[in-house]
C-alpha cells in the first residue's frame, strides 16, 4: 500500500524528514510514532499527495502519490491534524457537501451516510452543527468524511489528539474495524501507549527512522535494565541528579516516580549510586517510552523527558 524509502523533504534552511523509511500493508493498522516535530505531518502530507519529496522514493497503491490519477485521489482516505470541517454545518450538511467533492451518486451516499453513522454512533447527532460537537465527536465526523469514498487507504495525523479517553478508546476501536476489512491504516501519534496497539510501527525522532517492527518483538528485543525509583526527595531536583549519573541513558516521571533506563555495564555503579542515596530501585518491565527515551539518546536526542 505504501513504500517509502531514504525520504528527505526540506522546508528553506529545515530538513523535516531525513532517511525516513517504512512500508505499509493492506488490512494493517501502522503506526508513525514520536514527539513533536518529528517529522509526522509532513510524512502524511507526503503520502496524501499535498507535497513532495527532495530525496528518497514513495509509492502509494503502486503510484507517485503527487499523481494527478483520480482513482488513486479517491483510493486515499486524509484526515489531518488540524480541524478541517466546516463548524457552521451540520453532521448531515459535512457529509452531503464531502460527498459531492468525490462525486458519490445519490443512492451511493445515502448506503454511505446510514452505515458510517452507525459505525460512528452519530447518527443522533445529524442536525448537530460540527462546532457544537465535542472533540471525540469531531473527530468522528472528521473519520466518517474521510471514509465516505470508501478509501483503500486511511491516513490519520494524530486523530486522537484533544480526544476525552472514552472517545479516544473509541476510536482505536474504529479503526481495528477498518483494518479487519483489508483497508490500511497509518496513523501518527506522540502517544507511546499507542504505539503498542499497532500492528506495526516505526519510531521516528527528527525525521529519522530509530525503530521499524512490531511493538511486542521492538519491547522483547530491548535488553538494558529499567528501574522505578521512589524516594521522599523533590522529584525534579532527583531527576537532574539522577539524569548526570555514568551509565544512565534516560529519565523520565511516572505517577510521581523516576523511570530510569541504565546501560547494562553500568548496571551495578548506578545501583550503588541509588542505595547511598538512600534511593529504592525496583527494576521493572520497560514500557515504549523507555524504548524510545533510550532510542532518541542513542542517536542524539535528549536523555530526559
């Protein structure tokens, strides 16, 4: 569905995407995973045909996504990171008028318009103005446009971005459905919880590609030790101490705790550290912010977060 391979995109003097390289199958919920400025929008706006590329090669359903090819404009389903439907129309008035953009027949529309209300319970909420919605209701709308063409691919830029966690689990629940009819979802997300839903994902950090591979075999594949560290000390104050410690590769805060993933040769050193500080270590399972916070150090992002 999607092949990208070695992607530089630059804005002036910025390179927003640097090496970035991933695929994309039919029927799998692929997820591009990283902070802020990572690179994500622009890697959608890519892949949706808005912009183009100034290294690298992209394929999408078999051709250059900035084709002008009209069966590829409607095989490609984008919902954007930003609002983009019309707040002063209703739920009705959004989906009739976006109908008309990809041309959809009358008796088409009206299958389309009963059965993606269903499926994103909205269908009480038709003669709603999209502005009067909540934002997991938006958002929803934002989904049910997207798909009224029946797309074969579905490009989602952060959707559950400002979504409350009732609407958040809905629509990752959405968009399992949409995979297991053989439609291919790539979805960007700073979210690392997130990230462990996925089928597949690659974790990006300045346009660049760490991590390619499924979320269960990226984890069990991460060998160096992680602790949770509680203390009755300030938790900023500890966190720069800890962060300056030989061996640490990341911090982060937890429900009120210090995460810390150490280097494996260093493991020892730093546990003395914790003890004659009267810190207590429990090692634990490591989680994707762990994974990434040690990646993004790794490769010369910042250790804390």
């Amino acid at each position: 569905m999607v092949e990208a391979e070695g992607l530089v995109r630059r804005f002036g003097a910025v390179t927003a995407l640097d090496q970035l390289s991933l695929t994309v199958e039919a029927g799998e919920l692929f997820g591009l995973v990283g902070p802020d400025g990572a690179g994500k929008t622009t890697a959608m706006r890519i892949f949706a045909g808005m912009i183009g590329v100034d290294g690298g090669r992209v394929s999408v359903l078999g051709q250059a996504p900035t084709s002008r090819a009209e069966a590829l404009r409607r095989a490609i389903g984008y919902m954007p990171q930003q609002y983009s439907l019309y707040g002063d129309l209703t739920v009705d008035e959004n989906l009739r008028f976006f109908a008309r953009m990809f041309c959809l027949s009358a008796a088409h529309y009206r299958e389309r318009r009963e059965r993606l209300l269903q499926l994103t319970r909205l269908e009480r909420f038709a003669t709603r103005r999209a502005e009067a919605l909540s934002g997991g209701m938006y958002k929803k709308l934002a989904l049910a446009c997207a798909l009224l063409p029946e797309p074969r691919l579905l490009l989602l830029d952060e959707p559950t971005n400002g979504v409350d966690p009732v609407s958040r689990r809905e629509l990752w629940a959405l968009l399992f459905e949409l995979t297991a009819q053989g439609i291919a979802v790539l979805i960007s997300t700073p979210y690392m919880d997130e990230a462990a839903r996925c089928h597949r994902v690659a974790l990006i950090d300045q346009g660049r590609t760490l991590l390619l591979g499924r979320p269960e075999a990226l984890l069990a594949a991460f060998a160096e030790p992680v602790y949770e560290l509680s203390s009755d000390e300030d938790v900023a104050g500890l966190e720069a101490w800890v962060a300056a410690l030989p061996g640490v590769i990341a911090v982060s805060v937890a429900s009120g705790r210090l995460r810390v993933v150490l280097g494996g040769a260093e493991d020892a050193a730093a546990q003395r550290a914790f003890r004659a500080r009267g810190l207590a270590a429990q090692r634990v399972a490591p989680d994707f912010e762990d994974l990434f916070l040690a990646q993004t150090a790794t490769h010369g992002g910042p250790a804390g977060a």
